[in-house]
C-alpha cells in the first residue's frame, strides 16, 4: 500500500507518522513544498525577536531524522501540483523535473496562507506577512534598519507581531479596523485590558480605522485611513489567514460553507480514497453543533493522526470535535478563551447570561499572586457553560482556559463548575478558585 501526505507541517506529519505505525509495511511519503517539516509557526515572534535564538529551532523533526527514525520517505521542496483521482496519482515538480507518484490512500495537508488585502499600492509596497519559519531570516534583515512601523491587523497574528516588533525597538503603529483587539475570540472586557497593556508599551493603537492605501513616499512607505496618513518605515500584515485549497479543487474535493475543506469525522473528503486534515478543513463545534472553521495547532494534530490512521485501517478513529481553545499574549499579559464568547453566542441566537469577576491567582496573603478577569458565559435557560476567557498577567491563564475547556466539552452547568473539586493550596489558587467564583456569582445567590 502507498500512502502519500502532502503537507508537511503539523498535520501532514501527524499523519505520514500514523500511517507509518499502524501500517509497518506500507510505503509512506510526505511532500514538503519547502526545506523544513514539522514545522511551528506559532513560534514565529519569538524567532523575529530573538527571543528563540533562531528560526531551525521552530521544528521538532529534521527531514532527514524524521525519515530515519520513522521509515517514511521525506521529499522536501517538493510541489504538489496536481492530482490525478482516476489514476492515483499525484503529480510533484522537485529539482525542475515533475514526477507522477502513485497512491492508494492520499492526504492532503496543505495548511492555510496569509491574507493580503486588497488595499491601493499593496503590490508596490508588498508588506511583511509571516506563516514559514524560513520567512524570518529575510524579514529580520529587512526590519533591522526600520524605526517605526506599522501592523495592520490586531488579531492573534497582528497582536504577536507588534510584541516581538516591541521586543526590536521598533516603534509600532497597529491599526485595526474593528472597535477593539481581537475582536473576534474576545468580548470588550477582556480585549480592554489588553489594549491598555499595548498602549502602557508604547504602542500606539489605532482602533475602528481601516488602513486604506499604502503608498511610497522616497524611502519609506505612507499609510493612509480614512482620517489620517502616517509615514513609517516598513509595514506588517497580520490580518488572518485563509484554507490553502487550490490543489483539493483540482481534485475535485468538495468545500463546505466556511470555504474550507468538507470532511467527515474520519477526515474523509468527498473522493474516494483522499482524506484532508489541518487549517486546510473545516472542523466541527462541540456548542455550536455545526461546521466552523478555527485554523490552530492543536486540533491540526489531532485531525492529521486521524486522517493517516483511516488512510490505512478505515474506520480505526475518528475526530470528535473542538471548542475553539485559544491562548496568546503580549508581553507578560496572558490571554486564553474557549467555547463562546457573549457576543459570538448572541449571534448564533443563542439566549446567554454572563458576568465578569476578578479575582486573585493565590492565597490573598501569599506573595506573586495577581490579579486575573474571568468572564463566563451560560445558556440562560439551562445554566450550561458555553464558554470562558481569561486575562492576566500570569501563564496560569491558559491552564483556567484548558480547564474551562473540558467543562464546555462535557456540556458542565455552572452548578456542576461550582462543586469541582479544584484543589487548593496558598501558592497555587486561592480557596475559592476563580473559575468556581464567576460560577457562583452566574448562580446569582442560587448556591
């Protein structure tokens, strides 16, 4: 059997590695359009800053001992570009040749690419966008003379990137065209303290104005808005990705409303025999109970051990779903959500209550505790939790969200949350845990 992953990023490996363990004898081959698999994009600020002293070490896997240690061939800078469904094969041009590789069970793991909007003057200016490690090393040299720039964009990219431009020296302007940062994971409670954590860095925050135009203007490069110019000195995009699907319409695989790959639970697409897995697809909300899609490392990983596990044994595992668990920061502020906001569940017409508490992260009379904002959401009618954020500025944060998460998965009410058996001890939590707290506070008196 000939097992053939395109994609060689989380997902893509995920798979080719699951292939490989529960079909020993097969032949697995993963096709990496670049010089680097395993790749983590996630960790591209923090090579920008400096803070990962170089962009090699965003990969947990060398080709070279990748297909060592797991008897898969690795073809990197190699470019799928085409795919023959009736012939099983794919076509992958590497090294100026193209050749035809046969396959029995194909999976597609091609990820997802930065937007580039359609703004006046944006082909001659081109702006810094990032989703390769490799990217870095011509970005650093091309940021290392600029003293002021901009960021168009604050959600989780834009926000990352003005940290690590920060981080540089650099003067940052960050415009963002909604009313406040991350607009869309995050409700105003807690998009407002991240603003001001910005603001406090010298970042100069620029809400509710779209970026227009770019033009140039001798060596550096004008940003217009609908009220403004502002001339800085280079000019980075983080506004979003969208699925990288132009090889799966070639073979024909349908895409669903979101404009992402359709799978089943097994990473099935609609061809027989060609599975999807990673931003590239669509994934199903557990609250929301239909097809959304939510490109993030996490659920990439899960759904590529799927996709390679029913590439060979049909049927062995299957793919139960997301919650949407998101976590970023800036600086030494922590951000994390999962399930839905208040604002996302309204609009799903969904009849919610919330509240928004602070509370301490230890004991009040323990030193290092902080102070973290947890903001819950529940269904009014029933009392079940469909979501949390969390902000504060201690990593503790994502642990509250990873928590939360399993109680949105489990379908938890708020009185279910409020008799957890959260452990307590002075330099870990406070006896009422805050998650117990916005809890009970949703109860209004109830317990």
């Amino acid at each position: 059997m000939r097992v053939v992953v395109i994609g060689g990023g989380a997902a893509g490996a995920s798979a080719a590695a699951r292939a490989r363990r529960l079909a020993p004898d097969a032949e697995v081959t993963l096709v990496e359009a670049t010089g680097m698999i395993t790749h983590a994009p996630c960790g591209i600020p923090y090579a920008l800053s400096g803070l990962v002293p170089s962009y090699r070490m965003l990969r947990t896997y060398s080709p070279e001992r990748f297909a060592s240690e797991r008897r898969i061939e690795v073809l990197t800078n190699a470019v799928a570009e085409d795919v023959d469904v009736d012939g099983r094969t794919v076509a992958v041009r590497r090294d100026g040749s193209v050749q035809r590789i046969r396959w029995d069970a194909l999976v597609l793991a091609t990820g997802a690419r930065p937007i580039v909007p359609k703004l006046e003057g944006v082909e001659d200016v081109r702006p810094l966008t990032f989703r390769h490690p490799e990217e870095v090393t011509a970005a650093s040299a091309r940021l290392g003379s600029a003293r002021r720039v901009a960021v168009i964009g604050g959600g989780y990219i834009g926000v990352e990137l003005t940290e690590a431009l920060v981080d540089l020296g650099k003067e940052v302007i960050l415009f963002e065209m909604m009313d406040r940062l991350l607009p869309g994971p995050f409700d105003p409670e807690v998009s407002k303290v991240l603003e001001e954590a910005m603001k406090a860095a010298g970042v100069q925050v620029r809400l509710s104005e779209p970026v227009r135009y770019l033009s140039r203007k001798g060596g550096r490069v004008v940003v217009g808005t609908d009220g403004s110019e502002e001339e800085v000195d280079d000019v980075v995009v983080g506004i979003g990705v969208r699925p990288n699907i132009e090889l799966a319409v070639k073979a024909g695989i349908k895409l669903g409303h979101t404009g992402a790959v359709e799978t089943d639970d097994m990473m099935s697409t609609n061809v027989d025999g060609v599975f999807a897995a990673g931003d590239l697809v669509e994934k199903f909300h557990l609250v929301l109970r239909r097809k959304v899609w939510i490109p993030l490392a996490p659920a990439a990983n899960k759904e590529g051990q799927v996709a390679g596990a029913n590439a060979v044994v049909r049927g062995s595992l299957r793919m139960r779903g997301i919650v949407g668990t998101a976590v970023t920061r800036f600086k030494d502020l922590y951000l994390a959500r999962t399930g839905l906001g208040q604002e996302e569940a309204a609009r799903n017409g969904l009849d919610v209550e919330s509240t928004a508490i602070v509370a301490r992260t230890k004991a009040g009379y323990f030193p290092g505790g902080v102070e973290v904002t947890v903001k819950m959401v529940a269904e009014r009618s029933s009392g079940k939790v469909l979501g949390v954020q969390v902000v504060g500025r201690d990593p503790i944060v994502a642990a509250y969200a990873d928590l939360s998460a399993v109680m949105v998965e489990r379908g938890m009410t708020i009185e279910d949350v409020f008799f957890s058996d959260i452990g307590y001890m002075p330099a870990t939590a406070p006896v009422w845990h805050p998650l117990i707290v916005a809890a009970r506070t949703l109860s209004k008196g109830r317990f």
